[in-house]
C-alpha cells in the first residue's frame, strides 16, 4: 500500500497530529471533549475519507503508566530498570533506593506497576521484612520482581500476585532488557486499550493503537530515509508535558550495554504548555539563563507574558535545559557525550514555531558556555513529521 | 571470591586494567571489571550489586588522591560494606613521588593496601596475602 493512503494520527497530552496525504494538520485539544469528538469536530472531512484499514493511530496521551522502582543501587539496578521502562513508552518513574525505603514517602496513589531489581544471580538476602512493610502501605495494580534469582522464591512467598520475570542483571554485571521491556510494553498496550477516551478511537480504525514514544523509538534506524543524519545523533521531542531525547548508544560510555542501537530518556516536567511553570521554575533556578535571555534580547518579564514570542522563547529555553541536564556528571540518570554529536534532530510542535536559525542559535550557545566548546553539531528540523509517520508506515 | 575492578575518574588508560582483569581470573578470583572512566560510586554500588568482597582500584593519570579524600564520606552512606577490602594501585599522586609519604595517606583515606607504583603480581600477592590473614581472624 502506498503512503498516500494512510490516515496518521497522534494523540499528544496537550495537541494532536493529523497527517493526510500532502497535508499535516495540528489542533489543541479541547479537554472538556472526549478525543474522538474532539477530533471528529476539528478534523471530520479529513478522517470520514478513509477506511478504517487506512487509519493508523499512536497516542502519548493520558500520561500511559505510573511506575516505582525499587532497587539497590543508583549506578546499577535502578538504572538499569530506569532504562528499560523508558524504553517500553513509560513516562512516570518513581525510585526508591532500597537501603533508604524505611525513610522513603508512601505515593498516595494508586501506582500502575511496582519494579523490585537487584543484584546478580549469585547474590542472596537481599531483601527483608523492610520491603514487604513497605509493600503494605502503598497500592498498586501490578508488582514484578526481575532480581536475583536466588531471592526471587522468597519473595515469591511474600508478595501476593507478584509476577517473577528472569534477572535484569547477568553474571557480568550487565543488563538484560527483553523480559521486562517486553512485561512492561504489553501492560502499557492493555492500559492505553483500556482508557475509554482511546477505546473509542477504536471505531475509526482497525489496526492497533500504539504509544508514540515506542513507534519514535523504532523509526530511528530509519531515519536516514529521510534526513541526511550524521551519526551519533541525538533527538529531542519537546512537547507540551514531557521533553523525550531519544539518542544513540554511541554516545554513552555507560556500563549499560544492550543489543538496541538507541535508547530513550524522558524529562517529565519540562514541557512548554501543561509543564510550562516547572520549565520556567528550571530556568530560574539554572544560572546561565539569564545570560541565555540577554542574549536573545528578552528579559525574564517574557514568562509572565502569553504570546507568540513567549511561547518561542520558552522552546529555546527547553532547548539549552535539556542539553544542560544531560551534559552534568548525575543530574540526569545518565549522561550523553554531547561533544560526540553530529546532528541534532527536532520533532514534535516546536518545529511549527521555532526556526532552524533559533534552534542553532540556542545550540552553539550552549557549547559556548556550558562546554566551553566550538563543537556545532548540525541541527535538523522534522517539520513534516517525518519521523513519526515513517514508523507509522512501517508498522 | 569476587572483585570489583576499574579505573577511577576520567582515567582512561585501559593496558593495566586489562591486565588486572587476567591476572585476577588467572588467580581464581570472579572479576566484575567496569572498565575505564569509573567514578566512586559506581564501584560502591557494584560491590553492593555483586556481593564482592574485595574492591581493587586503579589510577594511572594523578587523580587518584582527589578521588581518595571522597571514600570514607560515599562510603559511609552504605549500610553494608564494612567488611569490604579496599585496594588502590598505579600511579597515585602527580609525578613520581615516594611510597612513603604516600601509602599512610590513602591507608588514612580507608584503603586496606596501597601499592604506589608496585608490579601487579607483586601486589595481587599482598592481596591473596591480606585475605588469608583475615581468615584467620
Ligand atoms: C599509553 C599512555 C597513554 C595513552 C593511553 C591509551 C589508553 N587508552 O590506554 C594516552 C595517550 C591516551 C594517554 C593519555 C594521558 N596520559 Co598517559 N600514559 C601512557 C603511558 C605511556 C603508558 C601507560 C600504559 O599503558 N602502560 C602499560 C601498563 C601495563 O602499565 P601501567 O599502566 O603503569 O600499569 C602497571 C602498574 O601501574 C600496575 N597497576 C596499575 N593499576 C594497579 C592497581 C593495583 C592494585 C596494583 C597492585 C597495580 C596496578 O600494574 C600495571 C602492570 O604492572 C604512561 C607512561 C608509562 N610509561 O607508564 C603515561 C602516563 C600514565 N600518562 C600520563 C598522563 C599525565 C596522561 C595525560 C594526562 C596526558 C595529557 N596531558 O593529556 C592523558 C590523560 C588521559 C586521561 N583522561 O586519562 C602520566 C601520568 C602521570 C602522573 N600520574 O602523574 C604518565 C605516567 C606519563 C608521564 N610519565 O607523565 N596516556
């Protein structure tokens, strides 16, 4: 089937993205709507055109699943886990430090899934009594134990329900991604299937609905399709919630290594419209962003301002935090050799408002300053949304 | 026995930690060797991942005593590793400088053997040394 027969649609938290042979139309959403009557009324003439067979839907909408982890080390077990829920599409990830859970606060709701990870096959007695207390005094809808094997039917004993999946952690310290990515990423589908909202997109077409940030994940190998990308390359999808980077493994020299050629990282509170007063709380609080405004001839007035240009500016500022929150040794869960880069990847609503002449502006600021560095990777604008029907075609 | 290995900081010279990684397999021990460019609490948080007994260190570039003055501080954030065996080697200080001076400051930094500019072999026998010693305890 050629291209030019499919309907595209993605479902973001704050807009949505309808793309029509020769057209792409963006519209906010309307949340006193359920979606479907919000896309119905905005966009009927394009939708009604189509078979069902032609609609092909992704959603990132609704937030998908909320996650704790608990595990026993930040460099290992926890990071490890991290990783591997982002890359199943999850967005909220919670984490607790298993040595420090007797002090740790008790999430009042309900969370979707419970990870328990940690140590290697050989290792025993990990966890005690503190974790099943603890278990006790929060809710969840699902809890899974992907540790030591040598625990697991201990625990097994302890925890009600528990599903037991094989070591996140081999014998050399290493990770294993494929049993949970693939819990994780099946409990994600059942959960987006189950939202009514979503459910009812079900009657304008007959192919799955999958999470967006899992179909960007798998177009990134072919992205040469489209763009001329220099590798190692990173991608930043600013949206209106959440900032996602997805990048190449080549640019982390971590003790995560795994079969998957990209892995993905998510900024929860650094979105330019539902997350819009943390941006701005971030900015405040990051010490070059005042140099950063002068230099685009504002001044911090602009974010009590609601304009065109405001709105501009607060990507810009998404831009350089982003990349500040990646380039410090332990701010983010892991940190990207920024210097490697070659190209800069854009998608998602920021490419409707920004210029690639501002995005680069805000890019070689940033090496200028933060890493001391010339280094000026190239910047390559998704505006079409290349990227997201290119999986969307490929599914 | 199991050993958690590396190279501390931004080190990046990669021969010896090879080495170190052969001559403790050869030596019967299970080596759990994170490489070059390891920062404190990443070998911390292996050790607690792995249940290894010994944590075997190395510096070739003259950051070491930087990273030194951090151990006991990370360390007692850890509720489980007191029994751990903390060994440093290389090149520990900028220059050449003498063992005397320097093996007392990093014992003082919480390491159980220092071996400034030592031969491996040398020092891995300190190390089969030091463990019988505390078997007999
Ligand atoms: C090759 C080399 C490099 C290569 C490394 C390539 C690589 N990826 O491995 C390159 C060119 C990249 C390099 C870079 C630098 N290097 Co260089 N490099 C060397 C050199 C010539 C050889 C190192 C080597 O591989 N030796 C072979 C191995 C087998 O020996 P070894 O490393 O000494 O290890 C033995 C012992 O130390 C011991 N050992 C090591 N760890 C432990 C641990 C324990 C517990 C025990 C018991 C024993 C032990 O066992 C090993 C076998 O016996 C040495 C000089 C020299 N001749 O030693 C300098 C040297 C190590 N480098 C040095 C420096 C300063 C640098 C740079 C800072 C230079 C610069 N200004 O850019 C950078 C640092 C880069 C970084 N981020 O780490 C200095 C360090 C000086 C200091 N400590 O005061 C040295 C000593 C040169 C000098 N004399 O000035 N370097």
């Amino acid at each position: 089937m050629s291209n030019n027969e499919k309907l595209l649609i993605d479902v973001g938290s704050t807009y949505f993205k309808v793309s029509t042979p020769g057209k792409i139309e963006q519209h906010f959403r309307d949340f006193n709507k359920d979606i479907l009557d919000d896309l119905m009324s905005k966009c009927d003439n394009s939708i009604s055109r189509f078979n069902k067979e032609d609609v092909f839907i992704c959603s990132s909408a609704n937030g998908g699943l909320s996650t704790l982890i608990i595990g026993i080390t930040n460099s290992f077990s926890l990071k490890y886990a991290t990783n591997i829920a982002f890359n199943a599409g999850i967005n909220i990830i919670d984490t607790i430090l298993y040595q420090d859970i007797q002090d740790a606060s008790i999430p009042s709701d309900l969370i979707d899934v419970v990870i328990i990870v940690g140590g290697i096959n050989s290792l025993g007695n990990i966890f005690s009594e503190e974790l099943y207390n603890y278990l006790s005094k929060i809710q969840y809808s699902n809890i899974v134990f992907a540790g030591s094997e040598k625990d697991a039917a201990l625990i097994q004993n302890n925890i009600e329900h528990l599903i037991t999946l094989p070591n996140i952690i081999d014998s050399k310290l290493h990770i294993v991604e494929d049993h949970l990515r693939e819990y994780l990423t099946n409990l994600y589908q059942k959960d987006i299937e189950g939202k009514r909202d979503i459910k009812n997109l079900y009657s304008i077409t007959a192919n799955q609905i999958y999470p967006t940030p899992y179909i960007v994940n798998k177009t990134l190998p072919l992205i040469n399709a489209r763009f001329s990308v220099a590798n190692p390359f990173i991608l930043l999808d600013i949206g209106g919630a959440t900032t996602d980077i997805h990048y190449s493994k080549d640019l982390v020299d971590e003790n995560i290594v795994t079969e998957n050629q990209y892995d993905r990282m998510v900024f929860k509170k650094l979105g330019v419209y539902k997350s819009k007063q943390s941006l701005i709380f971030t900015a405040k609080n990051n010490e070059f962003v005042y140099e950063l405004l002068m230099h685009l001839k504002v001044t911090e007035n602009i974010f009590l301002e609601q304009s065109e240009k405001a709105t501009k500016i607060l990507m810009q500022l998404a831009i350089f935090l982003v990349l500040c929150k990646m380039s410090h040794y332990r701010q983010a869960y892991i940190n990207l050799k920024l210097l490697a880069i070659n190209s800069i990847v854009l998608t998602g609503g920021i490419t409707k408002v920004l210029l690639k002449e501002d995005v680069e502006d805000i890019v070689s600021f940033f090496y200028r300053k933060i890493l001391t560095s010339d280094h000026n990777p190239t910047t390559i604008m998704d505006t079409n949304y290349d990227i997201w029907t290119l999986a969307a075609e490929d599914n | 026995m199991k050993v958690v290995t590396g190279v501390v900081g931004n080190d990046i010279h990669v021969v010896a930690n090879r080495l170190i990684d052969l001559s403790l397999q050869a030596r019967g021990f299970e080596v759990f060797n994170l490489g070059v460019n390891t920062y404190l609490e990443e070998f911390f948080d292996a050790a607690v991942e792995t249940g290894a007994e010994v944590l075997l260190i190395s510096s070739l570039n003259g950051e070491a005593e930087g990273w030194g003055r951090e151990v006991k501080l990370l360390k007692a954030r850890y509720k489980n590793l007191d029994e751990l065996i903390m060994m440093i080697g290389g090149n520990l200080t900028v220059g050449s400088g003498n063992a005397e001076d320097i093996v007392p400051k990093y014992k003082g930094y919480g390491f159980d053997l220092v071996c400034h500019q030592v031969d491996l072999n040398t020092g891995l026998d300190q190390l089969e040394e030091f463990i019988a010693q505390r078997k007999t305890q």
